[in-house]
C-alpha cells in the first residue's frame, strides 16, 4: 500500500491555514452587513403596512411556555417539531401577551440565524478561493438580501431553517460529513423543505467517502428528524398527521406560478376568479385551479428529482453539491402549490454560493425577484387577495416567471447551455413585458366597479355607538381597495381618514376580511356616512371608526359618489387605538 506524500499533505495544510483567516474576514464583512441591513427594515418606507406572522408564533409560545399546553396533542400546529423551540423561546423571557415583548425577542433570534448564515456563505466562499469579485458579488448578496426582499424577514421564522440547511451543506463540504447529516436533519424537522437537498448530499457523500460512510451519514439524518417527530408522534399521532396532511392538501395559493397564470389571464382578458381563504392562506378556487394545483402537485416532484438526476450524472464536486442543493429547493419553491414570499428566504445564503457566470445571472435573477416581491408584499397583498389589484397581478407574474428563469440557470447542463440562455431570456422578456403592465396599471386608474352601493346616513360610524348596516341601492361607480390587518391579539377601534382634492366626491366604507362588489352590506364594519364635496362645498376629508376583532384582516373601499370616469387621488390615513 503507498503512503500518502508527506510534502503534499503539509502543502495542503499550509495552504488550508493560510485560508482560514481569509474566511474569518469575509465571514465577518457579511454578517456586518447582514446585521445593517436587517437594522434598517426598522426604519422608513419598510415599516408600512406589515403583515406578521409574529402573531401566530407568539400563540404557539405562550401555549407552551404559559399555557403548559403541548403542540399537535393540546393545539394545532401547521409546523413540524424544530420549529417550536423558536417559538417558544421568546415566551420564556416576555410575559403571556406581551406581544411587542414577544416580537422584539425573536427578531433578535432570527437576527442571529440571518448572521450565522451570511457568515456561513462568507465562509465556504473564502474556503473554496473565490475570487475577489466572485467574493464581494456574494457577500453584498448574501449579507444585503433582506433590504431587497423587505419587512418580512422580520416576522418570518424561515431565518431558522435557512441557517440549518446551509450549515449542513457547509459541514459537508469541510468534510465533516456526520455533523452535516445530523445538521440537515434538524433543518428537515423544523420545515421539510431541506428534504430535497439531502439525497444529493448523501449521494455526494458515498461518492467521496464511500457506502459506509454514505449509510452512517444517512442513518444520521433519518434518526435525528425521528428524534424530533417521535415523541409527538406518541403522545399525539392524529395532531402531527394533521399537520403534515394539511400542507400535502392545500389548495393553489394566490401566489403560485399557476395562479399567476390565472391572475395574468384575469387582468389581460377578463378570465374569473374566485378568491378561498384556507389552510392558512389565500387561494383560488374552482376547478380550473384545482386542476392546476393537481398538474404542480406533479411538477414539483418531477422537477426535484430530475435536478438529483442531474447531480448523479456528474462528478461529485463541491460546487455541484451546492448549485444542485439550490436547484433542488428553487424547484420546490416554484412549482409548489404554496409560494409564499417568505420562501426566498430559503435561498439567500444558497445563490450566492453557485460560480461563475451561471452564479451571475442566477445573482441577478434572484435579487429581481426579491424586488419585484417587495414592490407588492406586504403594502398591497390584501388588495391582491380581496380585490386581485392589477397591479401585484402583474408583479406577481413577473416575479414568479423570474424565479421559473432561476430554476432553468440552475440546472441547465453546460452542454445544452444555449437552448438555457434562450429560455431564460423568453422568461425574462415575459416577466419584463408582465412589469410594464404593472408600471401602466399604476399610471392609470384602476377599472374595478361595482353596483350595489351604501345609501348615504349623513352620520359617520364610531367604535363608541356601533352603527348599523346601512340600506342599498343601485348604481354604478368605479372602486379602490385597500388592505390592513389588526395583527394585536385584542381588538382594535381604527380610523380611516380620506384625504382629497378640494371639490372632489368620495365616499369610503369597511369591511371584514373583503368587499363583495355584488353586495356592499356583506361584511360591513362602518362607513364614512357622507361623500366629500356634498352639495359644492369644498370639502376634501372623510373620518370614519369601526372596531375591528383581535387578528383579523379588513379592507378599506374608496368610490367616486356618481361617476365612473377615472378616479381621483386620494390619500388613506390609517390609525388604531386600544379599545377600553
């Protein structure tokens, strides 16, 4: 048997420790600017219209933590078991309802996922001798993604598995491949996604380092996802079979590559749509959309198992691993029936790691679609699920065909590199063509109308004295809407105010949850009583107030009085109180 060359091996450790200091620095320069950027989205345009799961995290704390309650068994929980630990910590430190307590504790968690992640990416970049500009493309990328994606990095607890899932793939490529399985495992166990990058890094591992290792690093994995399910599994097996079969069985959410189809179709030739709320989300329904959700259901394993096919077929590589490991999860981000805007999180630390110009453009590509997120999430989601607003119609498209691109520029072969360029950039030139259209919408008025209108009471409704649903009559007249949440765990007396040009006639009214055009009373909560401008005078505001109930979702609409022609603008003030 040859000995191993002792020069050789001293080279490679001379040159491993001469890198070790690099990736500290790089590791240090992103987490830096990780933590400035997610400092910032406390500031500014970034704190406008928020919508938080916080929320919901804090119930699941305060159950366990205040109430002694177990998950699945005592309460439902759509998440698997590693997530709870993120929820519940904070509990231990704010009081039962202590919400801005709550928040503040688990922002500074996901502070520190976010930065050990950026650090991770700093790490394996600077391990693997990127270059100078290959570095600072990556970092910047890396460490100043949430500024791009925006507010819900915030709230999101999607920073926890994120942070698991490169941590694994990190030990990996340092050949500590144990503590990667077992890494990869937690990351499975606190939202599943990450299952998607474990047979390529199982594979990767039994081409290295042989059938042994490959078979200790797998039962690794296996056992450590079983360490965290099994106990719950005992005590409660329906509440966790709950759990799982109802994201295996939810509907085709608003946001998905085939709802925004569908959402193009509506703006472009009138197709209808008919808006569920479900499982925790906003979907569309009838059997158009089901059968789109059937047609992803089918896509998306097919897509993640031909990016391990992929994988299989070529050497075992480092680089290859970690493009692969990001196809993977891309593919199931795309063609899944959910595609919530939080699960760009799962990539921000993955992109930045692919080389060369395929790590280019997948750069660009995934920082368009981080943008073209946020020009619609969170400010205008809820006139996108209650009203499909033209405008994040089109965003929505653009942002979903943006990632369909990334997808395609992760997994095309070198060999058929052209016929992937051509791809892209169709996808490109659609989602282009969908932003423009977004950019028309905003330059024009909106063209919503409706015909069952509130008869004018000449008194305002007050959270003080209720008021009553008033009567309705017909007539036709172009609308707005507008989306808020009461996110506080009491509820809330809110009051809009409508801001406009002198001599212009508005009228605005309430509701819970969404506006049917069809029947104004349905789910009325208060109205303005007045349009502006009655009878010439020249007045330009309208004051109204309603309650609104603890974690609940409600919509502002805005109507011309008597024309249809194009809307005027006007301006909402939102503002809400404690009631009591």
């Amino acid at each position: 048997m040859l000995s191993a060359d002792p020069l050789a091996t001293a080279t490679r450790r001379t040159a491993a420790a001469e890198q070790r200091p690099t990736a500290w620095v790089v590791a240090g320069l992103v987490v830096a600017a990780f933590f400035v950027a997610f400092g910032a989205l406390h500031y500014g345009f970034y704190t406008r219209s928020l919508l938080q799961d916080t929320p919901v995290y804090e119930r699941y704390g305060d159950a366990i933590v205040h109430g002694g309650k177990l998950p699945y068994r005592d309460f439902g929980v759509e998440y698997p078991p590693a997530a709870l630990p993120v929820f519940a910590a904070p509990s231990l430190v704010a009081r039962a309802g202590d919400f801005h307590r709550y928040r503040e504790i688990f922002e500074a968690l996901m502070l520190v996922c976010g930065g050990v992640a950026s650090a991770l990416v700093g790490v394996v970049l600077a391990l693997q001798r990127a270059r100078v500009p290959r570095l600072v493309a990556g970092t910047l990328l890396a460490g100043l993604a949430p500024l791009a994606l925006g507010p819900l990095v915030l709230s999101r607890f999607d920073l926890w598995p994120a942070m698991l899932t490169i941590a694994g793939l990190a030990a990996l490529v340092a050949d500590r491949r144990r503590l990667g399985a077992a890494l990869l495992g937690c990351a499975i166990a606190a939202k599943l996604y990450p299952a998607v990058v474990l047979p390529p890094a199982l594979l990767y591992v039994l081409r290295r380092n042989g059938r042994r290792e490959a078979i200790v690093c797998t039962g690794i994995a296996v056992g450590t996802v079983l360490a965290w399910f099994l106990p719950f599994v005992a005590l409660s097996p329906h509440g966790v079979w709950a759990s799982l079969s109802g994201q295996a069985s939810r509907p085709l959410q608003i946001e998905s590559l085939g709802a925004s189809f569908l959402l193009g179709a509506h703006q472009a030739w009138g197709l209808p749509l008919t808006q569920v709320s479900s499982h925790g989300s906003d979907n569309l329904g009838g059997q158009f959309p089901h059968l789109l959700a059937v047609a992803q259901s089918l896509l998306a394993p097919g897509a993640i198992v031909g990016a391990w096919i992929a994988f299989a077929r070529g050497e075992a590589g480092r680089e290859r691993l970690l493009r692969y490991g990001a196809a993977a999860i891309c593919a199931f981000i795309v063609f899944g029936k959910v595609l919530s805007p939080q699960y760009l999180i799962w990539l921000i630390a993955l992109v930045p790691l692919v080389r060369g110009r395929r790590g280019a453009a997948a750069a660009a590509l995934f920082l368009t679609a981080m943008v073209l997120t946020q020009l619609w999430f969170p400010q205008h989601y809820l006139e996108l699920a209650y009203g499909f607003d033209a405008r994040a119609s089109w965003l929505v498209l653009a942002r979903d065909l943006v990632l369909l691109a990334l997808l395609v520029t992760l997994v095309v072969p070198d060999r058929r590199r052209r016929l992937g360029v051509s791809i892209v950039a169709v996808l490109a030139l659609a989602a282009i063509a969908a932003t423009v259209a977004a950019a028309a919408r905003l330059a024009t008025a909106s063209a919503l109308t409706h015909s069952s209108l509130l008869q004018e009471t000449g008194i305002a409704s007050a959270c003080a004295h209720p008021k009553q649903v008033p009567a309705t009559n017909s007539g036709t007249v172009r609308y707005a809407i507008s989306g808020f949440e009461n996110s506080s765990g009491q509820a809330r007396c809110v009051t809009v105010t409508v801001l406009a040009r002198a001599r212009t006639q508005l009228f605005a009214a309430a509701y819970l949850g969404t506006f049917d055009p069809a029947h104004a009373a349905s789910r009325y909560l208060g109205d303005a009583g007045v349009c502006t401008d009655v009878a010439g005078a020249t007045g330009s505001s309208l004051r109204f107030a309603f309650r609104v109930p603890a974690r609940a979702r409600f919509v502002v609409e805005t109507e011309q009085c008597t024309s249809t022609r194009a809307a005027p603008r006007y301006t909402l003030e939102i503002r809400s109180a404690r009631i009591g």
